[in-house]
C-alpha cells in the first residue's frame, strides 16, 4: 500500500506541474550561458538539478530564486540529453510545503547545499528521495526552464507578488497578491523598513531576504510538526476538529531523522491525532496505540468528516491522539517503539 500510495503521489506531482516549467523561455530569460531557472512564482524556490556524469547522475543543490528573479544553475557548455529538476518552496512561506517536480526519483540533502553522486539508497546516506522531472536539453550554449503558477506572471509582477505575499506572511500586512504594488503596499514596506532598521533605499533583493527571514521566525513559533526519530521512511497523517467538524489530512512523506510541518499557523483547539505508516523490507507498520477512527486516502488526501470513509472511496484507520498543543504548538516525534511489531 505505501509503494503504491508513492507512486501515485509521484504521477499526480508530475501531472499537476507538467506545465509549470514551460519551454523555451522568453528572450528576456535567454541570455546566460549554461542551464538557466527563472522564478515566475510568487514563491521563494530553492532548486536542485542533476545531469549524468560518467555512469551515474550528479545532483546539485540548492539554488535560491527569489520571485522574479533567474539564475544559472549549471554552467554551460551543456551536454546534450537528459536532465533532472525539482524545486521546493522556502520554509518561511505558509499553508504546507510545495513542490515542483516530477516522477524520478534522485537524492539530495535537505539540510543544506550539497553535490552527490545519487546513491541507490538515500536513507542509508542520511540524505532524502524527491521526485525530479526529467528534462530533454538539445544546446551545448545555453538552456531556460520556467517555475510558474496559475497566474501567468511576468518577472516584474512575480517579484511584486513575492513581496505581497511575504509581507502578509511576516505579519506586517494582508492583502490581494496581484503582483501591483500600491500605496497601501509601499506604506507597509516603509514601515517594515523603519522597524527593522533599514535605509529607505533597501534594493528589493534585500528586501526579499529580510521578509522571508521574518517570516520564518513568525512561522516557527506556531503549528504543528512532525517529526520521525526511526531509522525508516514514514508515511504521516494528522486529524483534528477544525471549524466545521472533523477532518484528516494526508500524507507527509518524512525520512529518517527528518520532520514535516503539516500545519503552519496557530492551533485552534486542543484535539489533534496522528498516524503513521513506517515502511520495511517485510512489510508496512502502524502505530501500536492508536484507537481513534479516521479515515485515509490512497495518495494525498483532504477529507471532512470521520465516518462512513468506505462509501468516499476511503478507507479507515487508527490514529494516536497527540498531547495538547502548548503555546498554540505542538512537535510530535515518531519512535520506533510506537510502531507495531515487525511482519513476520
């Protein structure tokens, strides 16, 4: 079940962004030399991208794009072939962690920046599988692909909506990210300036790094995150009361030593469940005390209510309910303890 819950998180990811890196780039784009990545997002993305080198694929990471901005990720002179992109949204920004990327699977370190041979085996290296969109590059010179989102931005009204967007998520102001910015806009970002103590001429690069900065303090202070202290993969999901009634939501791949922020923003109320799925060689483990039914899907899922999960196409199962949250935030760690015993 959890292979095959993998497989088609992979497929819908690489549907859902198979237009979200258009090819060829704009003229504006074009310029640099090498493998170039332009951010058309409101999103800050760190990206990582592998090639083939000798008989296996090298991975580098992480290149940092603001909104609006490009980057060379590889320089050129580029080898005519196969190459391999994925991108992932910074951590400051809020409402889970986005993804961009597709269904081959290579390794990288989440921790930091890094360049590897891809092993067969990223858990055994204390490193991370993600899903990588193959890429087909036919120039020697020069190469663009694009990050975008439903809104068709250009550069200048990515980086405008990038500002928009990490301004309401460091608590400054909300309002419409439409990629414009008005008066109300440039009176918020003048009082962030003065608060922090800039000069009134910060260039928008800066800016950028000082919001997302903000915004990540602003985030880590609340929520709820999960984090998995086994030597295995596990497959996570949570359940909880929220304004209209019962819902679970699902799954959070996390790896071995890794944890996963599954909610972003202050917790509302003191019941919160969890469930996990720790994958072996002989088979999938479950928590040993969960006694609280929800329901699950088979790839990634949003489901209100808790009963009757057979008739939605679901499917039941038992979570653990979690210690109250302190502070409006809760950490809730895996041990291999908790899990049921080994399949025989």
């Amino acid at each position: 079940m959890a292979l095959e819950r993998l497989f088609l998180r992979i497929v819908v990811l690489a549907i859902a962004t198979a237009t979200a890196l258009v090819l060829p780039a704009p003229a504006e784009a074009q310029a640099e030399s090498g493998w170039q990545l332009c951010n058309r997002t409101s999103y800050i993305i760190e990206t990582a991208v592998g090639h083939a080198e000798g008989a296996g694929i090298q991975v580098e990471g992480w290149t940092k794009l603001a909104p609006g901005t490009c980057k060379v990720a590889l320089p050129g002179p580029l080898t005519p072939g196969t190459h391999y992109l994925y991108g992932r949204g910074s951590d400051a920004h809020q409402g889970g962690g986005r993804e961009w990327g597709g269904r081959y699977e290579l390794c990288v370190d989440p921790t930091g920046g890094f360049a590897l041979e891809s092993p067969p085996d990223c858990a055994s290296m204390g490193l991370e599988a993600q899903g990588f969109r193959p890429v087909k590059i036919d120039r020697t010179d020069s190469w663009t692909n694009n990050f975008t989102e439903i809104e068709n931005w250009s550069l200048d009204n990515a980086r405008n909506a990038g500002l928009q967007r990490l301004l309401d998520e460091a608590g400054v102001v909300s309002g419409n990210i439409d990629g414009h910015i008005g008066s109300r806009t440039r009176a918020a970002i003048n009082d962030f300036l003065k608060l922090k103590g800039l000069p009134a001429d910060t260039s928008d690069a800066d800016l950028i790094d000082y919001l997302e900065q903000a915004a990540d303090e602003r985030s880590r202070a609340v929520g709820f995150t999960l984090c998995n202290r086994t030597k295995q993969r596990v497959w996570s999901a949570i359940a909880r009361r929220s304004t209209d009634g019962w819902e679970s939501r699902g799954w959070w791949r996390i790896e071995a030593g890794g944890c996963a922020r599954v909610i972003d923003r202050p917790l509302r109320g003191s019941e919160h469940f969890v469930y996990a799925e720790m994958e072996e060689p002989g088979g999938v483990r479950t928590l040993s005390r969960a006694s609280e039914a929800f329901c699950v899907g088979r790839s990634k899922f949003a489901i209100s209510g808790r009963d009757k999960c057979e008739e939605g196409s679901y499917r039941t199962a038992l979570f653990a309910r979690t210690p109250a949250p302190t502070e409006r935030k809760l950490v809730y760690e895996f041990f291999e303890r908790d899990f049921t015993q080994a399949p025989q």
